[in-house]
C-alpha cells in the first residue's frame, strides 16, 4: 500500500528546491559604487588603439599597464558599423 504521507514529503521537496535556488541568486552583488574614471584610456599592451577589430574574432589578449587597485574595463564602439 503506498503511503499519502511519502507523497506530501516528496511533493514539499519538488516544490522547495526551485524556490531555494530562485532565492539563492538574489543576493547582493558586489558592485562597486565607489568608482572613477581616468579620464583617457587606460594603456593596454600590445597597443590596440585605433585598431578595427571585427566582432567574429576570438577574445583579444592583452595586459592593461596602468596602476590600479582593481581595473574594470568597458569596450565602447567609436562609430556605428554598417
């Protein structure tokens, strides 16, 4: 005979494990707010600056040489591509 109570106990488990990891990714992130712009490029080695590169290419390797605590980069398109 099969028990209504093991029924209740796996359904409570199915229903909890989504809800358990829907909240586990909202946690704070660590974004920083305390940030600042240099105000110019950051210099990066080898020098890309001014280098048309197509958006098909594998991940360019570079090392950025300008001192900082901790870097965070955004590319920015210069001018839309047609």
């Amino acid at each position: 005979m099969i028990n209504i109570n093991s029924y209740k106990s796996c359904a409570v488990w199915i229903l909890l494990i989504p809800i358990i990891y829907l909240f586990s990714g909202c946690a704070k992130s660590d974004k920083q707010t305390d940030v600042s712009s240099l105000g110019k490029p950051a210099d990066i080695e080898p020098d890309y600056s001014g280098t048309v590169i197509p958006p098909n290419i594998a991940p360019l390797n570079f090392v950025i040489k300008t001192p900082a605590k901790n870097i965070s980069y955004k590319f920015i398109p210069t001018k839309e591509i047609q």
